[in-house]
C-alpha cells in the first residue's frame, strides 16, 4: 500500500527520492520520509504529505545513498514517529516497508527483553532491530537481512542500508511489489515504475522470496538461501508524460477523460474483421483447449470484481458458458472446489492487488487454469498466471478506477467474443459485437461533452447525506460501481442494489433524502425499470436517469442520455456518466479527488 523509493550513485540521492516519493503518493499519503547516507545517516520525516516532507529537508541534504517512503497506515497512527524510515538504536540501520508483518508482537517482545527501547508503533521498527543486531555479528548487510528474515512472518517490501556501508541498498520482496531500475552507473528501486520512469525505463521485478544487492555499478539477485537468481531486464513502455496531469485539475479528470483512446488500446490488434473474431494470443490456449472449459470464475477486488460482473454477463450472453464473478478477497479464505473444466480470470490494474494474487497462487497450487487480465506488464500476477491479457491503458494515477475499468470490461467483451466463436456466436452476431466495439470510442467521446451538465448535477445531488443506486441485470454491476466512485472519492453514502430487490426491503429507505440513481438501458427489461421508478417517485424520492432516452412520462427528476450501442456493450456507455457524477460531486465538496482518505491505489496488504 505505502510507496518506497530507492537510490545508489553518483548524484545527491534526496531530490530524486522526493520526485520519486511524489510519483508514489497515491500508494499512501499520510506521512513521508526519507535518509540520506553520508558520513552517517541523515533522516527526515514528517505526518502529512511529501510537499511537507520537502519543507524540512535542507537544500544541503547531501549523500549518494539513500531511501524514501511515503505511507499507509497499518501499524500506529499517521505521526511524525510512526513515519518511516525507522532507524536501529544505534542510528546505524534504516529500514522502509511495506506490508505487514504478523508476529510484530512476538518479536518486538524478545526485542523489549534485551533491552532495547522503541521509538514507533509500527511492525517495522522490529526490522530495523533485528537487522542491526545480526550486522553486529560482523554479518554483511545482504546476511544481516537474509538472517532475519527468516524469523519474520508477513509480507513485505523492503529497502535496508546500513552506515556502514555507504556504498548498497539491499532490498527484498515477498507479498509486496519491489521493482528496481538500471541506470547508467546508478540503480534505483521503488515498489511501482512510476518512481523510476524519469531516470530509467530497464527495470528487473522481484519475485516473492527474492532479495538484491544494488550498488552504483549493478545489482546481484538471491533467494532467501542465498543461491543466486538470475534476472533479464524489461523495457517500460511508459514515460513521465503518462505521470502528468497533462493540463487537467485532476489525475482523474484526465483519465476520465483519455478512454476514447485507451479502450482503443486494448482493442488494437485484436479484433479480426474477416472472420468477426478477437485474436488474444496471450491467453496461451487452442481452440480445442477453449473449447474444453465447462465454466468461468472471475476474481478481483472493488472496481475489477464490478468490471468482472459486467464481464460474467458478457460471457454467459455471447459464448453461453456459465460465469460468475467473487470478490478475491473472499474466494482466497473460503476453501474453494478447484475444477479443471474451469477457466480462472484474476483481474487486477496494478497487477499487484495481495488478495488477488494470493488467489491466483491458491488456484495454481490446486492445478486451476488461471488468465489474468492487467494493466502493468511485468507484474506479480502477470508473471504468476498461465496467461492472459494486457489492457495497454497506460498508467492509472489516481486512486479511483475509470479508464482501467472500462479497458477491463472491454478486454471482457474481446474475451467473450473469443469464447463465442470458438463455441456457438454466429458469425453474424460476431460482426455485430466487433461493430459495436468499434462504435465505443466515438460514444464515449459524445459521453463526455456532456460534463458541464453533469457537473451542475452533481451540485444539485452532492450534498445529499446518502444515495442510492439501483439497475436490472446489466444495469447492476453498473450501479455497484456507480455507488463504489461515489463513496470512496465524495465520501457520500451509497447503495447499489438490483432494481428488482428494492421492494424486498430497501424501499424503506426512499424518501425525500435519498434520491435514486437509476441505470436504465433500452433493452427487454426496459418496462420493468420504468415501474421501479414510479414506485421511488411514489415514495417522495428524486429520480435521476441515467439511460438511452427520456421516459415518456414523468419518471424522472433529472435525465443523462448516453448513445446506445449493442445490448451487451451498453453497460460500458452507462458507466461514464456515474464516473463523471462521483468526480465533480467530490470537486463540489471539496474532496481530495485523486488521493481520498484511507484509501490507497494499488492494495497489497491483507
């Protein structure tokens, strides 16, 4: 959850662990830190943001060596003594992490025991401990850190270095991403690219129970029994520009804002107009293999588990394969059946989501056939799965999911129509869905000059103490994720439920202070939908509409019409108006739109 950054080389490491600690705040932003190395190590860290960070480091804050940590509070409150890095009583040792270490407790206890006084609540001043006392037994850092590991439980992220020895950062992964990047006589690390891509885009990921050595002239790698490992370096494909907010307020706003062009990333290349099929070579399987799977399990965590019910649908419509989709969270703890007729999709933007990768990794050692559809190429699921797809929707900065969201329920609809025309999908009906895909970009484009009406909306709806979202069918894991952007950037109440349940219970709600988000499609349930408006609106609650004309009658408050595309595809359309609502309801109240509180963008903690 938290960002760590890394530098060893021939420049002044705090400029560049600060720009790179600013790249990472969206991973955790409650307080900052960071030490130098330089005739001792020098450390600075504060409870707030990186830009208070900066303020209190001098301009003479010199040193080659050094590393940085921007923070989600797990273990301790946000304060000045919770921030990371944490120092060794000796001032000899710093360490940053991410990640959680579970028997804290126990070793902070036999620490306390011998002595030694704690500075922070946080598990991971036991790091700094322990590793101090194992350099102390004239151990090497790489051996001090190696040793005690070995007695740690949890996962972890981790950046160590040592007084001295000035001249290497050791880091090691396990649960919790660490990538490092390959200069010209300099080498960084950071637990996402972002921190490195305005110095180097050769980057070498870590896997699980790696550790490496870095020093201005490279890097070695090893596992925790010392062996080495040998790894080959991956070429970015991102550059800086994609970490600017390119002229917008916000990070969101622009990747509302760029979904034209990166669901025509995820579509390029891939959509066969001949033979109106979808080419996903990555998914690494023949026909014949495809053919094969009796059913589909989706698995993902907030938006992806949405975009992974829009995606169940998707697939039981078009290739007529049973589907459905569990939050990863609860599949991992739930003991499941394992069944080789079933295909596994794990669904995760930064690739690196912990419960979703721990999900994957249950399901392979049960020998389930897992895809993955992500956006960084390189990550831990990415490299865990049998193969899968890449969104190519460049990075997503702010915390809230727009344009990985909508690349997602499009690398769905290019998953089902693959299955279909492998199975049953006419192709007829695949030259449709290929035209509708192909219609999208343009749509959303015409979506989105609607803004400044949807802003005014969103003024008249923001202040409103709870909301409620309801769709049929398609239309409900659209509402889910409508109500999931509200909450978690606005900080209003919000319920999604399909519109058919309201009557069995939520109906009580409804009332003058509860208006209705309603998604209504122009589709077979079209009727229905518009009965369960006039039940709200019977009831004294504000409608507002959002669908593909204006109801005949007076159904509705207020109405957002989206161009209609072919039904299975419709829910993608439907979700742009609910992002654009969540957006400028949190700029009216005066939200931290792109970093809101106590969320973190990429989860890898339990």
């Amino acid at each position: 959850m938290c960002g760590i950054v890394a530098y060893v080389g021939p420049r002044d490491a705090a400029p560049i662990l600060l720009e790179g600690m600013q790249r990472l705040e969206y991973r955790g932003y409650d307080s900052a830190g960071l030490v130098v190395s330089n005739k001792g190590l020098k450390l600075r860290k504060v409870k707030g943001r990186v830009a208070d960070l900066a303020k209190v480091v001098p301009a003479r804050f010199k040193g080659g060596l050094g590393i940085g940590h921007t923070r989600w509070a797990t273990h301790g409150v946000p304060s000045d003594e919770n921030a990371h890095p944490h120092l060794s009583a000796d001032q000899r040792i710093a360490v940053v992490h991410n990640g959680i270490i579970e028997n804290a407790a126990e070793l902070r206890a036999k620490l306390v025991a011998d002595g030694v006084t704690f500075a922070s609540d946080t598990d991971t001043e036991v790091l700094a401990h322990l590793i101090a006392a194992a350099a102390d037994e004239n151990e090497t850092l790489e051996e001090a850190v190696r040793k005690t590991l070995k007695s740690v439980v949890g996962t972890y992220g981790i950046a160590v270095i040592d007084a001295e020895r000035p001249g290497e950062v050791v880091v090691a992964r396990n649960g919790s991403p660490i990538v490092l990047g390959i200069g010209e006589k300099e080498m960084f690390a950071a637990s996402d690219v972002a921190a490195l891509i305005r110095y180097t885009r050769q980057v070498v990921h870590l896997e699980d129970g790696e550790l490496a050595v870095l020093k201005a002239d490279g890097f070695h790698t090893f596992a925790s029994d010392a062996r080495e490992t040998a790894k080959e370096p991956l070429t970015v494909d991102w550059d800086a520009g994609h970490y600017d907010t390119g002229g917008y307020e916000h990070y969101l706003l622009k990747e509302i804002s760029e979904q034209p062009e990166t669901i025509t990333r995820t579509m390029s290349g891939r959509l066969d107009e001949r033979f109106h099929v979808a080419h996903l070579g990555g998914l690494n399987m023949d026909a014949r293999e495809t053919r094969s799977f009796r059913r589909v399990k989706i698995i993902g965590c907030g938006s992806a588990y949405y975009s992974g019910q829009i995606g169940a649908q998707l697939i039981e419509e078009l290739a007529r394969i049973p589907a459905d989709a569990e939050p990863a969270s609860e599949f991992r703890y739930r003991n499941p059946v394992v069944d080789p007729d079933t295909l596994y999709v794990a669904i995760s933007q930064s690739g690196e989501t912990y419960d979703t990768l721990a999900a994957v990794q249950e399901l392979k050692r049960k020998g389930g056939r897992v895809i993955g559809i992500v956006n960084a190429v390189g990550s831990a699921i990415a490299r865990e799965v049998d193969g899968g797809i890449y969104l190519h929707a460049g990075p997503e900065v702010s915390v809230a999911s727009t344009k990985a969201f909508t690349s997602t329920a499009i690398a769905f609809a290019l998953l089902a129509l693959h299955l279909g025309r492998v199975r049953d999908l006419s192709p007829a009906d695949g030259r449709r869905i290929v035209e509708g895909l192909r219609r999208l970009p343009g749509q959303i484009s015409d979506i989105l000059t609607q803004g400044d009406k949807i802003a005014e909306l969103a003024q008249k709806y923001a202040h409103h103490p709870s909301m409620m979202f309801v769709g049929r069918v398609r239309g409900y894991p659209v509402a889910r994720e409508g109500a999931q952007k509200l909450k978690e950037i606005s900080y209003v109440h919000a319920e999604a439920y399909p519109a058919s349940e309201l009557k069995h219970g939520p109906l009580a709600l409804i009332g003058p202070d509860m208006p209705t988000v309603a998604i209504v499609p122009d589709d077979e349930l079209l009727d229905k939908n518009l009965t369960t408006l006039g039940e709200i609106r019977a009831r004294g609650g504000e409608v507002l509409m959002v669908g593909h004309r204006e109801p005949e009658a007076k159904l509705a408050d207020d109405v957002i019409v989206v161009p209609k595309n072919e039904i299975e595809l419709d829910p993608i359309l439907l979700t742009i108006p609910l992002q654009l609502l969540a957006y400028h309801a949190a700029v009216a109240l005066g939200r931290d739109v792109d970093k809101p509180r106590n969320l973190a963008k990429s989860v890898t903690v339990e």
